[in-house]
C-alpha cells in the first residue's frame, strides 16, 4: 500500500525540462505581427513618447517662470 507521501516529484531538472518544452510549444501558437504592423506601432511610440516631452518640457518651463516671479530671481 502505497502512501501518498511515497511518491516522489521527479527533480528539477526533469520539471525544467517539461516546463521549456511547455514555453516553446506556446511560441509556436503566438501570432506574431508583421514588419510593417512592428514599424507603424513603434512610429506611435515615438510621436506619443515627442508629445509628452514637449508638454512636459513646456509646464516645466512655465513652472520654472513663475518661481523666478515670486522670487524675483527671474530673468
């Protein structure tokens, strides 16, 4: 009679192995997009990534202004 207790996990070797055969099986399912798609969402990046930095290049700025106002350091 068996216990539960008596069956061992096989060692981590044999559990990475199953798992890295698991990941690459999955690979195989992934649609993966095409060159044009990857271009076109990296150029929205971009502009999203140039937009943001202008505006917050213009608050900090802006900020930047009224503290030399308050302070009277200001140009």
């Amino acid at each position: 009679m068996a216990n539960s207790k008596d069956v061992k996990k096989p060692n981590i070797f044999v559990r990475m192995g199953r798992k890295i055969k698991e990941v690459f099986s999955e690979l195989k399912r992934v649609t993966w997009p095409t060159f044009p798609k990857v271009v076109k969402a990296t150029c929205v990046v971009l502009v999203v990534v140039l937009i943001f930095t202008l505006i917050v290049t213009g608050i900090n700025q802006g900020l930047q202004a009224l503290l030399g106002l308050i302070t009277n350091i200001g140009v």
